[in-house]
C-alpha cells in the first residue's frame, strides 16, 4: 500500500559501486517515494558537473625597494596581476551560476513552468480586474461582523476575486468533497503550508462552491497567522476564527463544519525539499475536541498552498544549488508587497474517509490513549494522501 513502505535512511547507499558525485534529484523538489509511496521511475542521467573555476593567478612576491611599494607592501605589478586573477575568478564564477541555472531549469523544470503558467494567466487577469473593483474599496470596513469576526457583506464583495483566485489562478480540484457529511458537527482536519494563510481561505471555498449542500467551513487559525500583517485580520473578516478551544467548542455545538491545521503556521515555511512532510500534531487538541462534540473527522490533503511562496525565501533550495549561503537570508530582503503575492500553483484537495463519527463523548475525550490514536491515524491519513497525490503530479504550476 501507498505511504506504508519504510523509509530509506538518509545518507544510505548501495556498497560496492562508485560514489556518485551528485545524488539523483528528487520528483518536484520532494521526494514522496522514499516515503513508499509509489514505485520510483528509473532515474535520468543526472546533467554533467560543471567544470570547476580555473585556480586563481599567483601574484608574485614583491620585491624589497620596488617603485611604490611599501616595505612590505605588494609592487605595481603584483597588484595587477592579483586584479586580474580577481577578474578572471569573478568571470569563472559568474560563468558557472550561468551554466548552474541552465541545469537547474532543466532539473527542476518549475521556473519554466511558472513563467508558462504567468503568461497564460496575465490576460485573464487583465480582463477580470474591472469586475473586481479597487482593493481599497474591497477592504474598507463598512458592515457588521458576526460573533467571530466576519463581516458577510465583505465576503459577498470579494467573492469576485477569491473566485479568480480559486477557479483561474490556482485552478483548484476539490476530489471526494462528499466525504464531508451535510449536516452535523464536522472537524477538516489538514495540512498547512505556505507564507500565508491562503489555504484556509481555499478551503473554506471549496466547501461554499463545490459541496452539494454548500457548506459554511470556519477554519480556526492560530495566533501567528491572524498576526501578519493586513492578510490576518483580512482572514478574520473573511471567516476565519481564532484557533481556541472555546471558539471551536462553540461553533460544533452549534453543528457547524470546522477546519483546523495542527501543524501550526510555526512549520508553514519548512525548507523547500521538505514540503508536504507532516510535522507532529502537538497534544492531539483538535482530537479532544472532536470526541467531546460528537464530530465528524474528515482529513483533508492540501497539494498547492507551499508553491504559492516563492522558493526563493526557503532554505535549501536555490542556495543550495548555487552555492550561495547568503540566499538563506532571503527573507529579509526588501521585497516588499511582492513577497506576499501568491504565485499561480495548481491546487488540489482531497477528501477522506471519516475517521471518527459518533456522539458526543466527554469520557473519551479524557482518555490520552484513545485521543493519541486518533490523533496518529488522521496524521497517517494525511502523510498517506499527500505522498499518493505528490507522486501522481506531472506539473506544479501549468495544467
């Protein structure tokens, strides 16, 4: 079965054949097989190894009492001769980040692949802005909110543009979306990823649009993502609620659909070759939660939200290849509003079976081994869908 092969050790190899000097590169920057979760394909041929820089030119030793030189100083014309070795180092340098680019945009194929998808996308953009109307007028705070935050007649005013959102820019597929039940207290239970929260936004969505009963999702979201900047009390006002027991309490009493990440926006960032691993899912709270109301829980996994940040800002990606340490700090480049514009990755959600439905249980809800086991079965689930759907993925960014 998928996802329930053992992992490869890290750093293990075959013994007995040569080492190989540049290791096979993983399916779209992750690598969902060594998970088990699919037969992996031959590999290619990885790409020749660039040549390495010619050595720096020697300056010669300067000589004691040369014209212009210090005691101890370099002459003239060792001073030259180091510039020019600079310039040569500089120039070889230079040289191999081109020819390091040229192989990484064949490795990985997602830098062509986004600017294929942005120049698709661009008209369409151009030709949905006049129905979108001005953000400052989207934005601006001019109805009543409800017990939690949201302000319906500002979700009624952006549903133009989360719906170009949803259908153009991220072509989202919302797959076995019946497995969430009607009616009834609901826990969507899924994975997080991504600089800003525009998962929960996606998924509160896809219940609204594409469910036969059109339900009303409320995604619960932590401190840290209702505290960025301008996008968290934007969320708040589009339907997100602080992630408290008590609000989540709440709204399953009342027999509401409830979606919660337990990874936290602590991992949304994670290193680029990590995306899609499942991080540890804390004390189990939204399991407690889910027994003590009666809840159904449906785990849902999210393929999309971590290529909408670019890979730019992560470790272990771009510096990596070029040999730049100094990416790692990307972050903190003035990038300004760039850095938060979600880039046009295809989305995927899918649904999965129930993994707890039944009535209320304040017992069970007590009980460390019962809310430990459903906790790790609906991590399982996820980390199961997520490396089937990786492996089945042709293309991040067109399609």
């Amino acid at each position: 079965m998928p996802g329930n092969g053992p992992r490869k050790a890290k750093g293990a190899r075959r013994s007995g054949g040569p080492r190989r000097t540049k290791p096979a590169r993983p399916v779209l920057g992750n690598d969902p097989f060594e998970r088990g979760a699919a037969e992996r394909p031959a590999p290619e041929a990885p790409p020749a190894e660039v040549a390495a820089a010619p050595p720096a030119v020697e300056a010669p030793p300067s000589r004691k009492g040369s014209p212009g030189a210090g005691p101890a100083g370099p002459s003239l014309s060792a001073l030259r001769e180091r510039l020019e070795g600079l310039e040569a180092r500089i120039g070889s340098a230079a040289s191999n980040a081109e020819e390091k680019l040229g192989g990484l945009g064949r490795e990985e194929g997602e830098a062509f692949d986004l600017l294929q998808a942005v120049s698709k996308l661009v008209p369409a953009l151009q030709e949905r802005l006049p129905a979108l109307g001005a953000l400052r007028a989207l934005v601006a705070g001019t109805g009543d909110l409800d017990a939690f935050g949201m302000e319906r007649d500002l979700v009624v005013r952006a549903m133009p543009l989360l719906e170009f959102l949803y259908a153009t820019w991220w072509r989202v597929e919302a797959r076995e979306i019946e497995e969430v039940p009607s009616e009834g207290p609901v826990v969507v239970v899924a994975n997080h990823g991504g600089a800003l929260p525009w998962d929960a936004l996606v998924l509160r969505l896809a219940l609204l649009r594409d469910h036969p009963a059109r339900r009303e999702l409320r995604p619960l979201l932590d401190q840290a993502a209702l505290a960025t900047p301008l996008v968290g009390g934007l969320a708040l006002r589009l339907g997100a609620v602080p992630a408290t027991p008590e609000n989540a309490a709440r709204l399953l009493g009342e027999r509401r659909a409830v979606a919660v990440f337990p990874e936290g926006s602590s991992q949304a960032l994670r290193p680029w070759p990590q995306r899609y691993r499942i991080e540890r899912f804390g004390r189990g709270g939204f399991a407690k939660i889910a027994l003590r109301a009666g809840a159904t829980v449906i785990p849902c996994a999210i393929l999309g939200s971590e290529e909408t940040s670019a890979p730019l800002a992560r470790p272990g990606w771009l510096s990596a290849r070029l040999g730049m340490p100094a990416l790692l700090a990307a972050p903190a480049l003035p990038l300004g509003a760039l850095g938060a514009f979600p880039l046009p990755s295809r989305w995927s959600l899918r649904f999965g079976e129930p993994l707890f439905s039944g009535g209320p249980d304040p017992e069970a809800a007590d009980d460390s081994a019962l809310v430990q086991d459903l906790t790790n079965r609906t991590r399982a689930a996820l980390q199961r869908m997520l490396d089937e759907d990786l492996a089945a993925r042709r293309n991040v960014y067109l399609g």
